[in-house]
C-alpha cells in the first residue's frame, strides 16, 4: 500500500471512508452508520465489534475499521432551546435558530433544564450546556432585539404643553421627575427610598401613554415601551427573561424609564385558575421591581384601565408607590385640549369652541381630538386651506354618532 515517488520520498495511501456509527446490534456483530454524504449503511464483522454510538471509524475498502478521532467527522451539531422535556416518553422538544422544532429521543448524556441553550446532534443528543437561558437568534451582546422597545423623544421633545388640562395630574408628574429624577442624590442623602413604580389608572383616551411620553422627553430619560400583549410568549421562560433583559438594559442607563401598557394583561390576579405562565410573569415581575438598588434611577410607568384586575402584591408600598388617576376631562380641561388641538392646526376665526367643550361632558381626551381630525379631513375635502365651524358642527356629530369602542382612538393618550 505504499509506493516510491519523487526521489525516495513515500506516500501511504489506504482508500476508505469515515463513517459515524448510529447503532450496534446482534451481539456487537452488525452496527449501522452514518455516511459523510448524510446516507446511511450497515456492516456485518464475523467477530463482535468494540464499538459505541456516535464512535467515528475509518473503514477501508477490504472492510478493516480502524479508530478515528472524532474531530474527523465533519461538525454536524446544531444549536438550540430546550422548551419541553417529555419524561415519560424520554423526548425532549426542542425549538431550531430559525424557529422550527425538533426531538432529540433516548437517554442523554448530559442532563438538561427547559430554557437551556444548548449544542446537540441527532445521533449523540446533547453534546453541550451553552447557556442556562434563552439565546436568541439575533442576539448580539448589545441586546439588538431590545431595541424595538425603545421610543426616541419627539422632534421635538415634548413638554407639559402637550397634554391639555389635567393640572393636578401634570403637577404630580413634575414632582416626580424633579425629585425623583432629578433630586436623588438628596433623596440618598437623607436616607429615603426612591419611587419605584408609578401606576396611571383611568379610562381609555385620557392621556396616560401620552404623559408617560412627555415624561421621558422632559427628563432626557431612555423610555421603554412594552405593551403587555407584545411581551407575552408562547415559549417557557421567554416573558420572564425579556423582562429581566429590559430592566437590566435599563439600569444601564443614566436615567431610564420602563413603560408597561395594558398591565393588567400580564399582571392578572393570580388564583387557582391561572397559568403557570402567568403566574411566572408576576413573579418575574415582582422580584424586578423588589431587586432596585438604592441609588437606581429607573423609573416603572404602568398604565391600566382595569386597576381591580391587577395581581394585588404589585399594589402594595415598594413596588407601585404611586396611583396617579385620570378621570374624565372636566368642561375647563375639555376647552383646554380643544383650544391646545386647535392651536396646531390651520383654523377660522371665531368657532365655537366654549360650546363644543360644554357638549361634550364625558368624553375622553382622544375623543375631542378625533373632533378635529374629522373636521381637517372635510375642510381638505372641499378644498380648503382652514377649519371652518361648519366642519366643526360636523365632526362633533360623526364622533359622537360612533359606537362608544371606537371613541378612544387619538393622539391625547390611551
């Protein structure tokens, strides 16, 4: 098997192929394998074989094996997420980098926990541990995927003027963002712990995503917005490890504010009827907002309009301090946002905006601005460059003719 060549010099050369072993059957006599080309074969030995599954081999062409190490086997390990082990029939379910799922069957080598990254191959199962946690496909280090959550200040920034009426409401907000914000050097001084959470509880359209904004803009905070359904997920421990990614992105940060809409559709009342999953968001959540260092300056804004839903121990001293309401605008709030609306737009004189504001008792912010936008669109309507009071007149009839559901669209809040 070897052959003289250029001056003396030998090359040995033994044709064959590396092949992986899948099985040893009928008293080590017969063992199947995988071939490099993803086929597959079986070889029969008069003689038992010392051989294991996932062993590599070198196999000649007059059928002799021989050991190989298995760094000749080409990497066929892929990696993925442990989302369900199944005991009972000794599976575990896996979810693939690009989002399909697989089973790994038969016992592991390595013992493994749901929410586990890890390496593995069909034929030897799991090979390796790569993370207790979840990492995802676009994870980069810097948290890419985070960024989604993330709203840059307007241009430009908002102030308190762009929330109409509401000055009890607005007054509290400025306190907050002056003394806690703004003063927790002297808040540490004294000894006092900071708000960790602010609760904004009132009906749909009344303003409270839209002041959450405006208190991120005045305060040069970075504001996280997560709406409670988007950060609900269909995998174990995927909600509870975005939670701990965003409040940790956000310690961070200088000054940071962490924006929950629509709590109550990941913080529900625990009860004997509730899923462990929601039950695992609560508890993530809680164990958040009870692990702030005293000198964080990260501020959670929840907003809800069901605040009787809410898991209660969210409600208590050190968690949610603060309940800011927002009732229905009163008549002078209501003239406010109409005249603070009007002031942006194009405009005739003289319209009737005291009347609209007293015809208008129960309506929310985000209704008295859809006035105005169904009154722009009939003045662009007829060609005009201004709101006249006849699309006033107008508007004021379509938006209180509509089902009451759809009367808290707006830009004033929700």
């Amino acid at each position: 098997m070897a052959g003289e060549e250029n001056g003396g010099e030998f090359e040995s050369r033994m044709d064959g192929i590396f092949i992986k072993v899948i099985d040893v059957v009928e008293d080590g006599h017969v063992f199947f394998c995988r071939l490099p080309n993803g086929g597959s074969s079986r070889f029969s030995f008069p003689q038992p074989v010392d051989l294991n599954r996932g062993d590599v081999i070198f196999v000649n062409e007059d059928q002799q094996w021989f050991p190989a190490p298995n760094t000749a086997w080409p990497d066929d390990s892929s990696v993925g997420v442990v989302r369900k082990i199944l005991y009972d029939r000794n599976k575990i379910v896996v979810e693939t980098s690009g989002g399909g799922m697989r089973i790994l069957s038969g016992p592991q080598a390595i013992e493994v926990e749901p929410g586990n990254t890890i390496q593995y191959t069909e034929i030897d199962g799991v090979v390796d541990v790569v993370s207790k946690t979840p990492i995802r496909y676009r994870e980069t280090g810097v948290d890419e995927d985070l960024a989604a959550y993330i709203v840059k200040p307007g241009e430009p920034p908002l102030t308190f003027d762009a929330l109409g009426g509401y000055d009890e409401v607005k007054a509290r907000a400025k306190e907050l963002i002056e003394t806690q914000l703004g003063r927790a050097g002297e808040l540490k001084a004294i000894g006092a712990k900071p708000v960790k959470g602010v609760l904004f509880t009132g009906a749909p359209g009344t303003g409270k995503t839209h002041l959450a904004r405006i208190i991120a803009d005045v305060s040069g905070a970075v504001f996280y917005q997560v709406s409670g359904p988007s950060i609900v997920s269909k995998w174990v421990g995927d909600s509870e490890e975005t939670l701990r990614r965003l409040f940790e992105d956000a310690a961070k940060r200088e000054c940071a504010i962490i924006f929950f809409d629509e709590i109550d559709s990941i913080a529900a009342r625990r009860s004997s009827d509730s899923n462990g999953e929601s039950k695992r968001v609560v508890a993530q959540l809680l164990t958040l907002l009870d692990g702030f260092k005293p000198d964080s300056n990260v501020i959670v804004i929840a907003a809800t309009n069901r605040v009787e839903d809410i898991d209660e121990a969210l409600l208590r001293p050190g968690r949610f301090d603060w309940e800011i309401a927002f009732d229905l605008p009163t008549e002078r709030d209501r003239l406010e946002i109409l005249k603070m609306k009007a002031g942006e737009l194009q405009v005739g004189d003289e319209l009737p905006i005291d009347d609209l504001a007293r015809a208008t008792d129960g309506w929310s912010g985000a209704m008295l601005t859809a006035i105005w936008t169904e009154a722009a669109l009939l003045a662009a309507g007829d060609q005009r460059s201004k709101i006249a009071d006849e699309d006033l007149a107008i508007a004021f009839e379509r938006v209180r003719s509509r089902p009451m559901h759809a009367r808290t669209d707006g830009t004033n809040g929700s």
